[in-house]
C-alpha cells in the first residue's frame, strides 16, 4: 500500500520539534498527519472518525503547551492517533490495537505523553483538576487540559467534576470537542472576529463582553445564528453559559478545524489564563475523509478499509452475531407485548437495539453516555409496568453498579439487563473485557443471572427475561459470531434455575456457564480420544444455580470442572460455596474452577487472549487429565 508523503510530519520526533514551526507550516503538518492516520488505520482497523476531527487541535495543543510536563488528558482516549504520532509513537503506529502493539487508547504504562488512561467516557475533567491540584501542592507538573466530546460531556461525572473545578478556582484549560454542531457562516465570522481579539492584548476577562457586543452588532439572522451556536450546548437563555454559572471562563465556540482561529485561542488562554477556562470547539467526525464523513457511523469503528473506496474488509461467517440473534430476539418479543421497551447508553447498533428501533422507535431510548441513569430509568419503567432491557456493555455497566444495587434490586423491579460485549473482546483490550459482571450480579439477592452457551441459547434467555415479572434477571453473551447452531422459529421461556446436559458421559464433568460451551465440547473430545469419558453441561443459570445439576454431577463422576469466562468470584464460586454447603467438598471430590486470571489480560485476538488467559480448549484438556491424576505418558492406556 503506498504511504501518503509526509515531509513536514517526517520532522516531528516529538511535541519539542512543533515549537520550531510556523503557523502556515502547523497547517500543512495537520494535512500530513490526517493522511498518515488514515492510511495507518486501514491497515489495523479501529476508532477513525472520532480521530479524524482532532487532527487540528492535536496539532495546536502541543504547539502551545508544554507536554508532556503540561498533561493532556484525552476523554475516552478512542480520539488519541493523531497525538500518539506526535508523541513519538508513529513509527509503531501500524501495529495499533494488535497484539503486543499500541493500545487503541490513551495509556499510563506506554507514554509519559499519557499521564491518564482512558478508554470509559467522562473521567478527564476530574482527572486533569486532580493534575491540578498536584500542580498547586508542589507536584512537578505543569498545566492540565482536559478534551472531552459532546457526548462524554453529557453524563453526570462530568457536570460533577465542572462543578468541583468551578468551585476550586484553579487554572484548568476543559476543551469541549464539540462534533454534533456544524460551524454556519455567521458563527464562522464570529468565530475569526474573537480569534483576533484573543491575539491581541485584551485582559482575558473581557472576552465575554466582547463576544456578546459583536453579537449585538451583527444582523438579526446573523445575530441569531451566533447566539443560537454558544446557548445551543452551552448555554442559558437571557444568561451566561451553564459553564459560566459553574465558575469558568467559556471561549467559543471556534473552528476545530481552522488553525487561524485554534492557535490565537489557544495561545491567548495559555498567557493569560488564571481560573478555569472551557474552550468550545465545533469540529466534524471523520473530516477530511469523503467516506468517513457521509457515513452514518462517520466511521467510528472500522476494520481494515481500502483508502480509495473507504470499503471495509468484513470476516465472512457462516453463523450469525450474537448481537443481531438479540436485536432480533427482542424485536420479536417485542411484537407479541407491547410492554417490551429497550434502553441504551449511547450504543444503538453496538447492542443490536438499532434493529428494534427500526421496527419500534418509539420503544427504544437512548440516554447518552448515562449507564447510572440508565439504570434507574429501566426501574422507573418496570415500577410503572413496563417491561424495560436495560441493554448495556458488560464493561459499561459496571459504572451503574449502585443504580443496579439500590434501584433495582433493593426493590425488587423486573429489570431485564441484557449485558453485550461478555468476556475478552479483542482489540479493544482489557478496558472493555466483560470479566466482572456475574461476579458482581450474582452477590445480590434475588438476582437472576444467565449466559448464553450459543445463539440458540440466548433466544431462549431472550424470551425468558420478557416473561419473568418476578424482580431482575441478566443474561450475558459475548461479542463476534455465534458458533452456527440450529436456530429456532422463537425462543422458549426456560425454567428459571436449571440448566442442561450438552453430553452423557461417566468419570468427568465439565459444567460450562455461558459461551465457553464449545470449547468444553472440543476438549470432551480430546479427553475421549485419550481414554477419557467425559459428561459437559450447560449451566445456564448462575442464580438460581441448578443445584440438582450441581449435585448429580459431583455425586456420579470422579471430578467436576467448572468453566467460565468471567473473573474468580463467579459462578465457579457460587458452586463452590454450594458445595461446601452440602458437605459435598467433604467427601474426596476433585473440583477444580476455570475462570480469568486475576490479572488484566492485554489486547489482542479473542483467540490469542483466551490463550493468555489460560481457557483454550486444550487449557481444559490439560486441567482434567492434572485433576484426574493421569499424566502425559498414560495417555491413550489409561481409561478413567
């Protein structure tokens, strides 16, 4: 694939090398640098759009500030390309989000340009006022900038830190990446009228006055349109901007994308700059990339594309997505009870709602990055007597974990959580592994918490989550293809509590919760071939645990081996605590749980992180023969 040339770009080692250029020269650089993004990205894959709209402020931030003494703290991080190759880090940028390579997001152990990792939303104001707050005690820091987008901005934590840095006072620069409002021609015009005065010697207060003046004096469209542009986000009608109320000094909004205005703004700020300062720039998702911007999704995820085309190269399956088994799944429900309604935070097609939406809009709602909201909006709903799926990430919920607490479970409400994204992932790393969720479900009282073994399965769960009124029930499946089984005309409504025999056998029972079912299957294989008979059931349930299952099969077979793929704590433990209830552990049984590692497993393939972690079918394999006391050179003579 030919490379874009880069000849200014081919100059920057580091931030340092930015200071030597010219304005005009940071303008080309910022042309360079979106090419070199674009063509790195289609060769791994990953978070294009997003990056594509801060190519001009990554630019202007390390020309104005000091990193990484300064510490710029990116929201999410899935926008941080563009500074990871300013950062020193271009030369390995191809090797982003695989396996040993670059993280897709901001991270501590990898740069000291990253002084906070980040891949969950809405954390970099409260991250950059505690710089701050470092820097003012003495802490060999400089200044802290948060960049957070429109969408990260609008949950609480957020508004929380604003207010807390409002009310400390202290020099903090928060820039509002702001993608979901275009810049018209008049608030163009403003915007290049305020970048002059932040250029000039004009005491940094007046800025606001200034502004509202050139309002005043524009033409009454003109005057609309760049009212309607600070109060669209920001603002109060008939007042100062909400992040004037909360104590700081509100800049904007300007041109992302126009390095006349970024770097006069900046600089202003940077000189002058006492208190905490936002700065609202309007930039666009995905520009500068025809695709990426007339895409719907502006491309914010991608998998490797052709530059020309903007076409993306799709694994072909023959099985279908475990996240469009559930958007079918419930959309089907959904036509026999008009009680069915879905939540989500901010990820409509990543969960699958986008195709219960398309058949049922007004069913399905969408809270912006709001997991706690969420949450306590599905109990409001189930109070009321609606059927809500609160169809959230396994990895996001974890941040509405008291909402689940007190909120649905202390009350007993029929929230359906439908919890995507079970196990390692891939890519994205260990920020986004669903490793916790039965852990921390299945510790609270009259919980139901299922897995799916396969697709079949989890229409099954689908459809038994829509029928159960008696308090919240989860189930969980992972992301990616199924494993191709047989799928039915509609699910069926399981028996709360118990799970299934997948195959008979007599000395060994492997008993799989969840979507490791098949590679238990696999290993049962490789332990018939050595002599080995072994029994896999499906769990199904981790509470209620079937434990008339748990029980048959401690009592008929030599060892019992639990897999899951979900952190220690799970299901593995809610059987062990069964078992040692029943005095079962008592009596020489052989047990042994498969779970995640106590450690975070780092990105690469979901097949290469199970191999690390340890749960690959010839990891069970090997853990059964160890447990069964038959060793490598017995194999094929010994028959257990």
């Amino acid at each position: 694939m030919t490379r874009p040339d880069t000849p200014i770009l081919d100059r920057v080692a580091g931030p340092a090398d930015l200071k030597a250029l010219g304005d005009a020269d940071l303008a080309v650089l910022a042309d360079e640098l979106r090419a070199e993004v674009i063509s790195a990205v289609s060769e791994t894959g990953g978070h294009l759009g997003s990056s594509l709209g801060v190519v001009e402020l990554s630019v202007a931030i390390h020309a104005v500030f000091n990193t990484p003494f300064d510490k710029l703290v990116w929201d999410v991080g899935h926008q941080c390309y563009p500074h990871k190759i300013l950062t020193g880090r271009r030369s390995r940028i191809r090797t982003l989000r695989q396996e040993g390579g670059l993280s897709g997001f901001t991270k501590r152990s990898e740069s000291e340009f990253d002084p906070f990792g980040a891949a969950h939303s809405s954390t970099s104001i409260s991250a950059a006022l505690g710089f701050a707050v470092g820097r003012d005690m003495g802490r060999p820091t400089g200044d802290a900038i948060a960049v957070i987008g429109d969408g990260s901005i609008s949950a609480g934590m957020a508004y929380e830190a604003l207010n807390n840095a409002g009310h400390e006072g202290r020099r903090l620069f928060v820039i509002l990446n702001d993608n979901e409002m275009s810049i018209a021609p008049p608030v163009g015009a403003m915007s290049k009228y305020l970048s002059g005065l932040y250029a000039g010697n004009t005491p940094f207060a007046a800025f606001k006055d200034m502004a509202e003046g050139f309002e005043k004096a524009l033409p009454g469209p003109l005057r609309d349109g760049a009212r309607r542009a600070r109060q669209l986000v920001t603002g109060m009608p008939g007042g100062g901007t909400l992040f004037e109320e909360l104590g700081f000094s509100y800049i904007g909004p300007i041109d992302g994308h126009d390095m006349g205005q970024l770097l006069p703004v900046l600089r202003a700020a940077h000189a002058r700059a006492t208190g905490p300062v936002l700065i609202h720039c309007c930039t666009v998702k995905g520009k500068g990339y025809a695709p990426a911007e007339s895409s719907a999704d502006k491309y914010h995820g991608v998998s490797k594309f052709n530059v020309v085309s903007g076409e993306q190269s799709k694994g072909k399956s023959n099985a279908p997505a475990y996240t469009k088994v559930f958007g079918n799944a419930l959309t089907a429900e959904a036509e026999r009870d008009t009680r069915v309604v879905a939540v989500t935070a901010a990820m409509p097609s990543g969960t699958g709602l986008d195709i219960f939406a398309k058949r049922f809009p007004a069913r399905v709602f969408d809270v912006g990055i709001a997991e706690q909201h969420g949450v306590t909006f599905c109990a409001g709903m189930a109070a009321a007597g609606l059927k809500p799926f609160a169809t959230i990430y396994s990895t996001f919920l974890q941040r509405g974990y008291d909402q689940v607490v007190h909120d649905v479970a202390l009350q007993k409400l029929p929230v359906r959580f439908a919890i995507d994204r079970a196990g390692l992932v891939g890519a994205d790393g260990a920020t986004h592994a669903g490793a916790f969720d039965v852990a921390y479900l299945s510790n609270l009282p009259g919980f139901v918490v299922m897995a799916a073994g396969d697709e079949a399965e989890l229409m099954h769960m689908v459809a038994t989550a829509t029928a159960y009124d008696e308090g919240p029930i989860a189930f969980r499946y992972p992301r990616g293809e199924g494993v191709g089984v047989d799928l039915p005309e509609r699910g069926e409504v399981l028996e709360i509590g118990k799970g299934r025999i997948a195959r008979e056998g007599g000395t060994l029972a492997l008993l799989s919760f969840g979507a490791h079912l098949s590679e238990c299957l696999r290993a049962a294989e490789e332990l018939e071939a050595k002599g080995v008979s072994v029994t896999v059931a499906d769990a199904r349930f981790a509470k209620p645990l079937d434990t008339d299952l748990v029980a048959e099969l401690a009592d008929n077979h030599a060892a019992l081996i639990t897999v899951e793929q979900g952190a220690e704590g799970g299901f593995g433990a809610q059987v062990l605590h069964h078992l040692a209830r029943t005095g079962r552990l008592d009596r020489g049984l052989a047990i042994r749980t498969m779970t995640l590692p106590d450690r975070f497993i780092e990105q690469a393939s979901p097949v290469a992180m199970y191999r690390d972690a340890g749960l690959t079918a010839a990891d069970i394999t090997a853990t059964a023969l160890r447990t069964l006391g038959i060793s490598a050179p017995e194999f094929g003579r010994r028959k257990a």
